[in-house]
C-alpha cells in the first residue's frame, strides 16, 4: 500500500540477531515517507492475530458471520460443483475456522495446505485442525502469499482449489488485486480453482462502525503495530500519544484506517527518529467494497472467470467461486504480478 511518492533516503540499520529485515525495511520505508503508511501484513504477530479473531467475534463486525452464514447454507453445493479429491490452498489461514465447513462436506479432500505470514498462529492452527481431521493431509506453509511460495499439488491444477476468505482481497487496490489474481492463477495453473470472499458496497454508517467499534478492539489491533515496533525494532512510540482512525473514502470506494499523532513528538525505530506534527497520520490499511458486478469484472480482468455467486439476503457479503484461464495480454505483464 504506496501513494505512488518517493521516500526519503534512510542508511539501513543493522538488522540484528532478534530484528525482522524484512519487518525492519518495510517500516522504515513506509514512515520515511512525505504520507506515512504502514504494510497491513504486519498487523499480525501472534497478539495481532489474537485481537482479528476478537474482532471477528463483535456485534459490529458483520463480514464473518455473514460470510460463515453464507458458506453454512451453500457448502453443499460448493462441494457439489468442486468435486472429490481436490487439494484445499488457504491463503491467510489465521485460525481455520471457515475452511471447516468445506472439509466437513468436500468429497474425500487430497490435502488442505494453510498458509499463513504468522508462523506461530499458522502451526498452532495447523496442529488442532489436523487432530480434528485426521484423515486429511495437513501441510501449512509459513510464508507471505503476496511473493511467490514453492507449491506443489497432486492432481494438478483442475484438483486444485484455492480458499480466500475474509475479503482479504479488499486490502489491496483494484490494480494491486488484479495483479495479484493474475501471478495467484499462474502460480495455480488453467482449470484452478478460487473461491473467495468480497465485501460488498454498503450503508456508509454501517461500514464505518464494523472498523471502529465500541468496545476497542479495532482501535487496539491497529495500535498493536506501534507496540509490534517498539517490541521488535527497538521503537520508542508513546501509544497513548496516538489514536485510532477509521472512515469511508467514497470517492475511492475504500475503508481506511490511520494512526494519528495527537501532538507533536519524535519517535525513533532501531535508532531512526521519525518527526509527527499534531494530526498527521499513518496510513495502515485499506479495504475495498465492491459491486458483484464490479468484482467480477475485476477478475475477468486476471483471467478469472466466474462460475457462480452467492450472497446472503441483504446484501452485505459475497462468495465468488471462479475457474482461471488466462488474464487478457494487457494485463500479463503487470507491474508486480
């Protein structure tokens, strides 16, 4: 997630025998920015990924029960249309709880391969569903699915389905979700499979308070990266000197949610003091609502192609279940696919 503008030039500092050199350069180049921001993938360390299952759990937070509502009532004939001994690819496993109503009903399933960029969440998940399905094949994948991971599946890629849920896909934009659909279906192969979920475009108020909701534990998940920072990169932020922030951006389509400074301050990360004036914010994450219509063509754009769509009765969610072939020529060679 850039704005396109260049960053100042930051000596890289010594990585360190406990320092994430990954971790590290991403920080440091998002906040050497004239618009700060913050990769949203680094929400989850193990704390982060326990506070997304809390939020999952609130009043407010609609999008995971509604898609659980939808993939309960219509697993059957997802399974139908999938068929037997397919090899289920979790991208962003977390803690495996929706792909169980696809294992409970897929046709003597090959193999279920979790991956997941939180090494100690993806193990601990990985290890309860394996007791729980002991016929199955349990193969997790410590890895970041936005690069590239070594992959191999029996069958080949029309006994492949790949399971994206949590409308995940809405944290990129609309041109980084159609690179990423295009590298994700050439990395699959033609006949693959995608079923995933898209959150649909809504009452504004009711978007607004699903990433701001009353109790904190939005507030306190996005926070978490400033306390993921100073645990892990020797930062010095003041938490209580930054607040939470979540809106809707109509014009791009898109929730965002910011850390705002509430004063002037300095904070320094492995050393590196980075200056916030009264107000100005970090950019962490956005999350894109679309049409059904929209999302589709999106794919189609990738080389997906839509077999069918299922949405609960409001609408709020969608479940797409789509086949890849091959992206249009125009977009085969897109900028970070």
């Amino acid at each position: 997630m850039t704005d396109g503008t260049a960053s100042r030039r930051i000596a890289m500092p010594a990585s360190g025998p406990d320092r994430d050199a990954g971790f590290l350069k991403d920080v440091l180049d998002g906040l050497g920015r004239p618009v700060k921001t913050l990769p949203a993938k680094h929400f989850y360390d193990q704390r982060g990924s326990r506070l997304f299952d809390r939020i999952c759990e609130l009043e407010e937070y609609y999008p995971t029960r509604t898609e659980t509502a939808i993939l309960t009532r219509h697993a059957g004939d997802i399974a139908e249309r999938i068929g037997r001994g397919v090899t289920l690819l979790e991208l962003g496993s977390g803690s495996s709880v929706k792909v169980r109503l696809l294992l409970d009903v897929l046709d003597q399933p090959a193999a279920y391969v979790p991956v997941d960029i939180s090494g100690a969440h993806l193990e601990a998940s990985a290890a309860r569903l394996a007791a729980d399905y002991p016929e199955i094949p349990v193969s997790p994948i410590h890895a970041d699915y936005n690069q590239a991971f070594p992959l191999s599946v029996k069958g080949g890629p029309e006994r492949t389905l790949a399971f994206f849920p949590g409308s995940t896909i809405g944290n990129f934009s609309p041109e980084e979700a159609r690179a990423f659909l295009a590298r994700l279906g050439r990395q699959l192969g033609p006949g693959s499979r995608l079923l995933i979920g898209v959150d649909l475009k809504k009452d504004v108020a009711r978007l607004e308070a699903a990433y701001d909701d009353a109790a904190g534990v939005t507030a306190a998940f996005n926070l978490n990266l400033l306390e993921r920072i100073n645990r892990e990169l020797d930062g010095t932020f003041d938490i209580a000197a930054f607040a939470h922030r979540a809106f809707y951006n109509g014009d791009l389509g898109r929730i965002e949610m910011h850390l705002e400074s509430l004063r002037p301050q300095t904070a320094l990360v492995a050393g590196v003091p980075f200056r916030f004036q009264a107000g100005e914010t970090i950019h962490t994450e956005v999350s894109h609502k679309y049409t059904v219509e929209e999302f589709r063509s999106l794919g189609r754009d990738a080389g997906w192609l839509a077999d069918e769509t299922w949405t609960d009765g409001e609408p709020l969610f969608s479940i797409h279940l789509l086949t890849f072939q091959a992206p249009p020529s125009r977009f085969r060679r897109t900028s970070g696919a």
